[in-house]
C-alpha cells in the first residue's frame, strides 16, 4: 500500500519536476549585498522592534533588485573576515551586484578586544572587500558608520566615529569608491530631529511598552523601525545624488493611488479605500 | 534507475513530513477583523503599517495572531464579502477575535457605509457568533484619526460610532478596548506637529512608493502602528485578558551594551 502510492506519486512529481525545466530561466536580478555590523543587520523576532537599515531597504527598489543582507550584529572588519563571512559573498557576486560596505562600530570599540580593529587594519579590509569586489566585476559602495545617538549640552549633535569615518572616505577616495557618507547624513538627520525626538528614530522604550523589552530600553546606537527607513532612504538618496544606476533606474515603481500627492483637504478623511 | 531515485526521494520525503507532524501544542489564534487601520499592508504601501502587524510581535509561540482586517472595509462590507464566515468556521475554543470596525461604517458618502443601527447589529453578531463557538470577543473604538482643532486640542472623529461600540460591549458583557480614547490621549501627547511621526507622512521624495509626498491623517507608519498596539496590549493587561499569559517573555537584558552588537 505505501509503496503503491510512491509510486503513483513518483511520476506526477517528474511531470512537475519537467514543467520548471521547461519555463525560460527568470531574468537576473540584481544583488545588493550588505556587509556590515549590527546597525544594518536583519533582527529577529525576539528582539522587536529593532530594526536594522537594512531591512526596510528592499523596499526602495523594484523587483529586479534583491537585498542579501550579511550584515552580523557585533561584527567589526576583522572577525567579519575571520568567520569566513566575506568569501562566501566573493564567491557568489555576479557582473553587475552591488556590495554595500558599512564598519567601523565595533571596529572602533578599544573596551571590546574581541572585535577591536586598528585604523590601519580596518583600512586594509576596506580595501580587500572593494578589490575583491571588482575582481567579480562587482560594484562596491563605501559607506561611514552610521551615527550614534548623542547630543551636547546645547542640543547640538557629537561626532562618534571621528577616525573611522575619515578612514573610510580616505578609502573611497584613493580608490574611486562611490562614498555614502551616512555618519555625516545621519548626523545632520539627528539634529534636525533634535535632543528628545531623535529618540523615536532609535529603541527606546518605556518598561511594559514591549515584552521583548520589560524593563524597557534606552538604546542610542539601534533603531526603532522608523529609525531604520530614515537610515535607509538617506543611503537611497546618497546613491541618487551621485546617479548610481541602482538609485536611478531601479527605483520602486508607486501604485497609480500614490503616484500623486494627496490633496491638503485630506485631513479626516482614510485614504486608502 | 530514475523511478528508483524518485521512489527514495518520495519516501524520505514523506519521512521528514512525518516527522515534524506530531507534538503541535494546541495554539491560541487570535483573529484580527477590522479596517485598514489594522491590516497587514503590502510591500507596495510601506511605510503605511497597521497597528495588527507589530501586535503579532507580542505573544509567544503559543499565539498565532491571523489578521484578517482588509483596508476599507465596514462591517456591512466584510460580512458583504463573506469574510466573517469562514473566521466563524475555523474557530476553536479559546481563541480570540478582535473586533475594530468604524471608520468605514461612519462615512454616509462611501459605498461601505452602515447606519447606525446596522453597525450595532454587525458587531453583537460578531460577539454572539464568536460566543457561540466558544471563542473569546474583544470590541475596540476605532483608534483616532490625526484631527486637531486651532488650539492644538485633539478632535473627535468617531464620536458617534465609538459610542456605539461601547455600547455593544456594555449590553453584550464583552470586554472593551477604548482605542479611540486612548489613542486621542496619545496624539494629544505628541502634540499637532509630533504626532505627524506617527502617521503615514512622507515628504516628496522621501520614499519611492509616494514619490510626491504623503499627508494621511488616519493610516499610521510603523512607530504610530507600534505605538497603537501597545496602547491595545496595555488595555489588555488592564483587562487582564488571558491572553497576557501568552506574552513573550522578553529575554533582553536590562542594561543597553552601547556596542553595536
């Protein structure tokens, strides 16, 4: 009996093995890989609702661009190599991908031993993820770390990344990488949200708000999910600025409803029907 | 030679479904019927979220939370669509349905609109039909439009149709979930100018998916779809739904590593 039906089933598996083989081979994709640390990463359920620029990125472009998020949290240059992270992203870049670069956090992190990469080291790496992305014919894009959250006294933004940030520029510039400065873009972000709204773009919560969080957060280094988007659209707009293909051509296409702008009128009114 | 490897391939197949088939622990579903306030949005509207897609994140994997909110829906219209019978077949005991209806109804010039008494109807059906498979109903306000007068105090919207919600709930013993309140105290928080971080408000060029802008008063983005759940949750907890009992049990540590980590 069970074998019987193994084999009734045997063949209608080979009749839908053969109609895939049939179908003409979908068009490539482009693949955007994202190499980087924490602020970047996919999050897991668990820890909702932090979120990573990375993820909400995919939503920029159209369907024939895909986001291959790498990023690991606690990642710095030097163990993200270590673990045998990189190769494995050489290994499958096509003509044409994208990789987006983004370190420095826990390069930078002297207390931290286990990641901690010197500014000479941290450059090097740069500079092997960019070589070894054109040896693929991939495109490389090098971007600063992202900005912390912290605010003098004044209410006027501090810089985090100082030497990390000026040696991934230094990078972008000896070996014509297109640069997103994110750590600048970023910090220009913060002080247009200012001291206390800023807060909503990172995770802070009260204790009870979340119960991934019941003692609450004060976290000025993670996002919130809108923290992310913001990430995100200042790399989008980065890469526009510059004419970067990917940004200019690739573009999510809006449904017809949102295509326009709605009017001032709409103010209690839902807009989605 | 081929139907040999087929018949192994089917068979270890049919093994490893097998094997992930038994020790299903008995799962509380908890079905979310309501508007586009709520409902999952697709990848084309983001960042427009509804407050039901972050709720999911709350419960442990006891809970499976199945949001069948459907943007622009009454309770006429989803009842119209036959919506609400097949959520009335695949209830089990103990599961829940949150009912969050309003914006749709109240509006006399859409084509979903439901006078007053109709709407009242629609939502003891939906409390009476969930009761009698032995499911749990929860009723909510509709949760507030962006709406401030001159002076920066926030506006009714809903005033009409809340209060018919609250009043099913105070005939049919159904607990309450005074979104709409709670969610006016909350804008009133934030503010006329703040409370736009709440909701789906882009400027040109922000996103892609509205490549001129974005004013919307009543849909949220993801903090304001967050920030609405956790209004619900909290009334919950208030109510002291047994459903808290199935809240994640957050293993975040105390202290913030400033590390990226």
């Amino acid at each position: 009996m069970f074998s019987t039906l193994l084999r009734k089933a045997a063949p209608v598996a080979v009749l839908g093995l053969l109609a895939f083989t049939a179908a003409p081979p979908p068009p490539y994709k482009t693949k955007l890989y994202l190499i980087g640390d924490s602020t970047m990463a996919q999050k897991v359920r668990q820890t909702f609702p932090e979120t990573g620029w990375g993820m909400p990125l995919g939503t920029f472009f159209d369907t024939t661009v895909v986001v291959d998020n790498r990023a690991q949290n606690g990642r710095s240059t030097r163990t993200f190599l270590a673990e045998n992270r990189w190769q494995p992203v050489v290994d499958a870049l096509q003509p044409g991908d994208y990789v987006f670069i983004q370190f420095g956090h826990n390069d930078e992190a002297q207390n931290y031993p286990d990641r901690y990469t010197s500014p000479e080291d941290y450059r090097k790496n740069l500079i092997k993820f960019v070589t070894e992305t054109r040896s693929r014919k991939g495109l490389p894009v090098l971007l600063t770390p992202v900005t912390r959250r912290k605010f003098d006294k004044a209410g006027k933004i501090q810089e985090t990344h100082v030497l990390y940030s000026a040696t991934t520029v230094a990078v972008a510039k000896e070996y014509k990488v297109p640069l997103v400065d994110l750590d600048r873009l970023s910090r220009e972000l913060l002080q247009q949200f200012g001291a206390e709204n800023s807060k909503y773009l990172f995770l802070q919560l009260e204790p009870g708000d979340h119960p991934n969080y019941p003692f609450g957060r004060n976290d000025n280094t993670h996002f919130s999910e809108m923290g992310a988007r913001k990430m995100a659209q200042l790399v989008v707009n980065g890469l526009k600025a510059q004419h970067i293909a990917l940004a200019e051509e690739h573009l999510a296409k809006p449904l017809p409803k949102n295509a326009v702008a709605t009017p001032s009128n709409a103010n209690a009114q839902p807009t989605t029907p | 030679m081929l139907s040999r490897f087929l018949s192994t391939t089917a068979a270890l197949s049919l093994l490893a479904l097998l094997a992930f088939r038994p020790a299903a622990p008995a799962k509380i579903k908890v079905y979310l019927i309501g508007d586009s306030t709520l409902s999952i949005k697709e990848v084309k509207a983001y960042p427009e979220t509804g407050w039901g897609m972050p709720f999911a994140a709350f419960f442990d994997e006891t809970v499976t939370v199945d949001n069948r909110a459907q943007n622009g829906r009454s309770t006429k219209s989803f009842i119209a669509e036959n919506r609400w019978q097949p959520v009335l077949s695949e209830l089990h005991e103990g599961d829940y349905v949150f009912i969050q209806f309003g914006h749709n109804d109240e509006v006399p010039t859409k084509r979903s609109y439901t006078p007053e008494v109709d709407f009242t109807a629609n939502l003891k059906r939906f409390v009476s039909e969930t009761r009698s498979h032995k499911g749990l109903p929860v009723l909510l306000t509709p949760v507030a439009r962006r709406k401030f007068d001159d002076a920066g105090k926030i506006e009714e919207t809903h005033a009409t149709y809340a209060e018919l919600v609250r009043a099913v709930a105070r005939d049919t013993n159904t607990p309450l979930i005074d979104l709409d309140r709670s969610s006016q105290a909350l804008l009133q928080q934030f503010g006329v100018e703040n409370s736009k971080l709440l909701f789906n408000h882009l400027a040109p060029g922000e996103h892609p998916n509205y490549p001129d802008g974005r004013e919307d008063n009543t849909h949220f983005n993801e903090l304001g779809a967050r920030r609405m759940a956790e209004l619900v949750l909290a009334d919950m907890r208030a109510l002291k739904l047994g459903l808290i009992d199935h809240l994640r049990q957050g293993a975040v540590k105390k202290t913030v590593d400033p590390q990226a980590r």
